[in-house]
C-alpha cells in the first residue's frame, strides 16, 4: 500500500470523529440509503431499525476497540434510531389531534435523530479492517478536486479535528458544480436529513418576503402554497422514487 495511504492514516482520519447535517450528496449515499431503507417495515411499526454492522465488533482493532465500537452501535445509535421513531410517532398524534402546538420541538427531534441515524449508518459502511485506498474516478476526482491525495487527507484530518463541539468530517459531492468538498458538520443536522433530496423549497429568509408581507411569514407561505409548480415537483419526486 502506498505509504501517502496507509491503512493507519486513513483509519486514524476515521478515529478522529466524535462518537455523539445544507443539502450534498455523498459518494456512496445511494448504496448507503439502500441499506437504511433494509432497516424500514412497510406499514410496520417502528418503522426504523438499527441496521446491523458488516463486520463484527472487533473487526477494527487496534484502531477503533470492541468495546467502544458495540457501545457506539448498540447505544448510541440505536438510541438515535430509537428518538426518530418517537417523533414520527409524536409527528402522527399530532396530526391526527390537529395539534400543532408542540411541532417545534418533534420536528427538531425528527431531524436531529433522523440525521443522526442516517450519518451513522453511512460511518459504519465506510470503514473496513481491509483499509485500502481511493482508486478509479474517485482518486481522479480527488486529485482534480484538492490537487493531490496527499493534500486531501491533511485538510479531512485538519477539518475534522476542528469541528467545535460534537459532529462530523465530511467528504461530500455537491451535485451544482459537481465538485467534492471537504466539511465540518455540527451536531447531525441543522436542520435536516442527510441523504434526503429536496423536493418542494420554501426561502423563509426575511429578504425572501419582508417587502411585501413585513413581520407576517404566515401570510407569505400561504401565497407561496398558491403558487406551486407541482409538476416540477412531481418529476423531481420521480426522478429519486422511480
């Protein structure tokens, strides 16, 4: 193995993020999206389930220990997997009793246990006893992107290890420039999904409607909801469910 891409460096780029998502695409999302919707029942409830690893707990060693690697997965995950199926279920009472009054907070539950579900699965599914290194169109990717490989690892080991508080490293696509980005993530979310494509967009930033509606943001989503494309809505809603 290259020594620029050691089993040890690229293993300790992977250590280095705590153990506690703007919309971009990961390389590998569609796979990894795959294997969260295993964990789905249709029609079942919870509909959410802590999908196993691919490799035992102490298939890392010496990098990432047994221990903490099964207390990470059978606590901490599954105690994200566990908060997202509470808040569709609260999600639903609500509906259901046309009570929004609590709607803040189950959906910041939602998108907190959501994302940090998804991010979870996608880290379990990126690591390997194997290691290895980047090959094909994404070492080319990489190479075009950051000018080497070399270069790439010392700004993913820099970000990481300088995220403030708890959350992530990320090597993300983003789809616009077709570019990938290295970025630092805070907590799992802020505030939304990762993986999830958007499919409707409403600007909710002051400038988007204070000339016209002032302080009255309720009254300017109701006239957005008027104006819908929905077709373009249902060909993007195409385009990702098939």
């Amino acid at each position: 193995m290259n020594e620029k891409w050691s089993r040890r460096d690229v293993m300790k780029g992977l250590s280095a993020l705590p153990l506690a998502v703007p919309f971009l695409r990961w390389i590998d999302a569609p796979k990894a999206m795959a294997a969260v919707a295993e964990g789905q029942e249709a029609g079942g409830s919870p509909p959410y389930e802590l999908p196993p690893l691919p490799y035992p707990y102490d298939a890392l060693e010496p990098y990432i220990d047994q221990e903490t690697l099964k207390i990470h997965h059978t606590k901490h995950h599954a105690g994200y997997v566990k908060g997202l199926n509470a808040a569709l279920e609260k999600l639903e009472e609500a509906r259901k009793n046309d009570d929004y009054s609590t709607i803040k907070y189950w959906s910041r539950q939602l998108a907190f246990n959501g994302s940090g579900h998804v991010l979870h699965t996608l880290y379990w599914q990126n690591m390997s006893a194997d290691g290895g290194e980047p090959a094909g169109p994404l070492a080319e990717a990489i190479q075009r992107d950051f000018g080497s490989a070399d270069a790439f690892l010392k700004q993913f080991a820099a970000a990481t290890g300088a995220v403030e508080g708890s959350g992530w490293g990320a090597l993300a696509y983003e789809p616009m420039a077709g570019k990938l980005m290295v970025l630092q993530v805070e907590k799992h979310q802020d505030l939304t999904v990762w993986g999830a494509t958007p499919l409707l967009i409403c600007d909710v930033w002051e400038h988007a409607y204070y000339l016209k509606y002032q302080n009255r943001r309720k009254d300017y989503i109701d006239g957005f909801l008027k104006i819908v494309n929905w077709n373009v809505v249902s060909e993007r809603f195409k385009a990702v469910a098939g």
